[in-house]
C-alpha cells in the first residue's frame, strides 16, 4: 500500500468521524431545527455551487463564505467560522481525493504539511482569538497581491516557475511552520488555501504540488475544527447542509475543467481571482 492510499484512508476515516458527530449532535438536538433558520435554500444552494467552483481552483471558500454571509446576514457573527467550518468538510475531502488520488508529490513533504496543519487546528484555537484578525486579512491581501503578480510574471518567462514537487531542510521547516498556524486560522474563519498558495509559491513548489498540499492538510484540519463547532453548537445547520450537497457538485464540475486547462491558462486565471481576493481583504472590516 502506497502514501498516497494511507492519507486518503486515514482522511476519510476522519471525515467518517466528523459526519458520525454531526449526525449524532442533530439527533440529539431535533429542537434546533434547521428550517427556522435564516436563508432560501436556492440562494445558500446556488451560492455554495459557486463558492467550491472557486475553491476547486484553489480560491479559499473561507473568503467568498465570510463576504457573502457577513454581508447578507445570513449568518450572526458569532456562528460564522463555525459555519463556514463545518459545511466545507464534505467538498474539501472530496476535493482532497481528486487532487492526492495519482498525485506526484513528495510524500514527506505532503505528510509533515498535514501532520503540521492538523496539528495547528487542534492544539492552537485557544490563541486565535486574540490575534487582530483584521491585521491578519491585510497581510493575506498583500500576499495575494504579490502572488498575483508572480504568475502573471511567472506566465511571460520574466521569473522563474516554480517546478519542486517536495520540499527539504529549512523550507521544509517554513511550509510546517506555515502549516501549523493555517490550521489554527480556520477556527477563526480564515482558510488556509490562499497563504499555503502564497508560501507554497514563495519556496518554488509547482502548482500542482501546492493543489494537493493545500486540499490534502485542508481536509484533515477543517474536521478537527468543525467536530468543536458541532459540539458547542455554533454553526447554521441549515446552510452546512446545502453547502455539502451543492458544494460537492460544483467539486465533480470542476475536476473536468481543471483537467483541461493548460498550466498557462491557469496561471492567469488563479491571477486574476488572487488579485480580486486580495481587494475584498483589505477593505473588509471585520
């Protein structure tokens, strides 16, 4: 048996879990019915299709969930990171099984990413909350700025393409490092795909190496977090539910797409959507 198939196994042995506890905490909550929250299921359903079309090209559903239901008040902010937690569990670990399935990646380098991110997400919550999360989006916005132009740069021959499909010695240390604090700052509603991409590209990993890294480490920290937001119970049922059946879809659409993309084609796509996403991070308050 290869890497490639413990990670998966164990990753979906994990994800089994987090669907058993939140299975568990409806039956045992039936008060707390979904249907009396805020939300029309076509809207969350066509929103959630989009938010993982994006996602699926690396474009953290953390971002465009925060905007959206921030700005629709949709959701209160207290239940925020647990929401966009707990209803990105089932599309991340099917995108994990996409991208890692066949991957050519560094297993070293891929397991010490997960090991160091999941980590991050259980051991790190109780610090997040007194981090100034506004500093923290600004610093995103400048990163994505500055990876925007990079493949922008990259895509014209002007710098140097990333092409490492493994990692060793003190960037090895960096992305753990890294790794470790991006599992925490999905408790807190901040996904990890935009900074993995920022310091995945900073160390001269290939995007398709940083693909699998970011979906493989997201799928096994985003279920440590969720499994505690099930548990205290702040987190919309509603939209969790809408968001894992519609979200999965929009998932199964865009592998093919992907497939057929050209790395140039890519590299100016994932530009454009950085450079946007690094706009609605800076001028977003909270």
């Amino acid at each position: 048996m290869n890497i490639t198939w413990i990670i998966l196994i164990l990753m979906i042995a994990l994800n089994s879990l987090f669907v058993w506890r939140l299975l568990n905490s409806t039956m045992n909550n039936k008060k707390d019915n979904a249907r009396i929250e805020k939300g029309n299921p076509v809207t969350i359903g066509l929103f959630s299709f989009f938010q993982f079309l994006l996602s699926s090209f690396g474009i953290s559903d953390f971002a465009t969930g925060s905007i959206f239901y921030s700005k629709t008040g949709l959701v209160r902010d207290r239940d925020l990171p647990g929401t966009l937690n707990v209803a990105a569990v089932i599309p991340i670990a099917m995108l994990c099984i996409v991208y890692v399935y066949g991957a050519n990646v560094d297993s070293t380098t891929l397991l010490f990413a997960i090991l160091f991110q999941t980590l991050g997400a259980f051991f790190l919550p109780r610090f997040v909350p007194k981090m100034p999360l506004s500093l923290i989006r600004k610093c995103l916005a400048v990163g994505l700025a500055v990876t925007a132009t990079r493949l922008i740069l990259q895509n014209f021959n002007i710098t140097p393409s990333g092409s490492l499909d493994g990692l060793e010695g003190w960037k090895l240390a960096v992305l753990c490092g890294s790794c470790f604090i991006f599992g925490a700052l999905n408790n807190v509603g901040i996904g990890s795909f935009a900074p993995t991409a920022i310091v995945g590209l900073s160390l001269g990993l290939s995007l398709n190496s940083i693909f699998v890294i970011m979906m493989a480490a997201a799928a096994f920290s985003v279920p440590i977090a969720s499994m505690e937001f099930i548990k205290q119970g702040i987190y919309s049922k509603k939209i969790a539910a809408y968001t894992s059946i519609f979200g999965s879809f929009a998932v199964l659409i865009a592998v093919y797409v992907i497939k057929e993309l050209d790395i140039s084609s890519l590299r100016i796509f994932l530009a454009i959507l950085f450079a946007f996403f690094a706009i609605l991070f800076f001028i977003k308050k909270r």
